[in-house]
C-alpha cells in the first residue's frame, strides 16, 4: 500500500523501525510548485523524513522540519501532522545546480518544532545544517539533541518518495545487544530504488527475512493544507493597516496565496475594513480590562 507508513519491530531486540511510501501525497506537493530538479529531490526526501520521524514521536498537533540556507535555496520546510498529514513547501532563487544540501543551501540551520494543539508549550530544537543529505542532517540532529539512536535511509523522484528509518529503543536485559549493528549493517544495502519501487513489506522481507519480525497496522498518509481564511486575516493584521491600505490603493483588492497549497484569499475593501475593524475590537476589549 502507498501513502502509508509501516511500523516494525525485531523481536527481542531493541531495534524498531519505520518505512514510509508517499505517492499521491507527493504528488500532491509537486503539482503545486515546478521545483528545480535537485530541489524536488531534496525536498521528497525531506518530507520522507517528516513523515517517519512525526510516527516515532507522541505528540498532538504538527511537527514542523525546516532547512534554512544562504545558497541559492533559502528554505524547505515540512509540517506533518499527528493524524499523518502533511504539507511541504521551498524557497529558492535563481537557477539550482544539481548537488547535495551544501551546494544548495550552504551554511545554514536545521529547526525542529513540535507545536501542540491547543495553547501547550511549542518545543523547538536548531543546530546548524551539517552534512550534505536530509539523512545525514537529521542523524546529528538526533545525535546532538540525544535522542535515540536512529538511522535513515530516503529516497525520491518525480512520482515517490519514500524511506526507512531504524531506531534504538532504550536496553533491556533481555534485548540481543548485537542486533542494532545488525540491522543497521543490513539497513546500508537497502538502494533508492528499492524504497521508491518495493512494498513497505518486501523491503522488510528482503532486509529482515533471518530476523523474528513483528509489524504493526499500516496507517495512511495524505496531504492535507492547514490554511484558512482566518490565519491569512492574522497575517494581514500583523502587516499592519498602512500597508494593507497601499496595496488597496494601487489594485482594490490584496491577494494572498497560500505558499503550501497555492490557495488564494482575495480581500477588497470591505473586507479589509472588517480584519481592522475585529482588531479594533480585541484591542477595545484589552483596554477594558
Ligand atoms: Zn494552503
């Protein structure tokens, strides 16, 4: 099954893993955008990544992933949801040529958030772009920040992307101690073209076939925008109404489209006057109290 995501795990060992193949919901992404070639490349990794990493995690809400870069791409970002929705954009400038995160993004940071549903505490972890694949990085992300062991393997073309990810859960008296070099040795022979071409479980039966396998129910992906009208009414408010009237001036309407899905929000007059007229309001309510 595509658009999924397969959990496993070795039995009495402490190695769990993840695969992921995403086919319309990649596709979903790039019908939205014509990325460069390499960009395309590295961002269906990055949302292969996204995906894997937001099902070991137990949270409510959106993990967010982003690369920032001073080359010629300035930004990738993923958001992928707890129920495995997600959404996935890049900013670029200029032609890209064809290479690795160094060569497009340059020095950099990569930044993990978790924002909760409702009102809780975001977390967010930044440590600086190293290494030249979306595996790489997140591997010192996750060495850095000590978290569990975890190794990835990504892949992605113009129809696919997909990806496995392996993790150490924490020891146990009763864990083979040796089946994590085990099954990381035997994750490295995994090639691209498997994890874009093989079903979650073949992958898992041409890796582990020697291994006592445990898998756990597939559950599905798809992509899924978060905007709303009324997220693009607090950015409107946040430009500010000088701005917002100068735009009205010159066009009678402000067109805002969303840089995930490509959505477009139209406000005229009337309805600019109502996003100041509803901040006036908050703001009277504020003084009051
Ligand atoms: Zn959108």
């Amino acid at each position: 099954m595509s658009d999924s995501l397969q959990r496993f795990l070795l039995e009495g060992t402490p190695v769990r893993g993840e695969i992921v193949r995403l086919d319309a919901t990649w596709r979903a992404v790039l019908e939205r955008r014509d990325y460069p070639e390499p960009l395309e490349r590295l961002l269906g990794e990055m949302v292969a990544a996204g995906a894997l990493l937001s099902a070991t995690l137990k949270f409510n809400g959106a993990l967010i992933m982003q690369m920032q870069g001073e080359g010629p791409v300035r930004l990738l970002v993923v958001e992928v949801t707890s129920e495995h929705t997600l959404r996935a954009t890049a900013k670029w400038e200029g032609d890209i040529e064809s290479g690795g995160i160094q060569t497009l993004l340059g020095d950099g940071k990569f930044v993990i958030t978790i924002a909760p549903e409702s009102g809780k505490q975001a977390y967010q972890g930044v440590v600086s772009l190293e290494g030249d694949t979306v595996s790489e990085v997140l591997e010192h992300y996750m060495a850095k920040s000590e978290q569990l062991d975890t190794r990835l393997w990504l892949a992605s073309d113009a129809n696919m992307a997909g990806g496995m990810l392996l993790q150490r859960l924490p020891e146990h008296p009763e864990y083979d101690e040796d089946a994590w070099n085990r099954a990381t040795t035997i994750g490295e022979t995994i090639t691209g073209q498997e994890l874009l071409t093989l079903s979650a479980r073949d992958i898992i039966h041409r890796l582990y076939h020697e291994e006592d396998v445990r898998l756990f129910e597939e559950r599905p992906t798809a992509f899924r925008c978060s905007c709303t009208r009324e997220r693009v009414t607090v950015m409107l408010r946040l430009l500010g109404r000088e701005e917002v009237q100068s735009i009205l001036t010159e066009r009678e309407h402000v067109e805002v489209a969303c840089e995930f899905c490509g959505r477009e929000y139209v406000f005229d007059t009337v309805d600019a006057e109502q996003v100041f007229a509803s901040e006036f309001q908050t703001m009277a309510g504020f003084t009051k109290h």
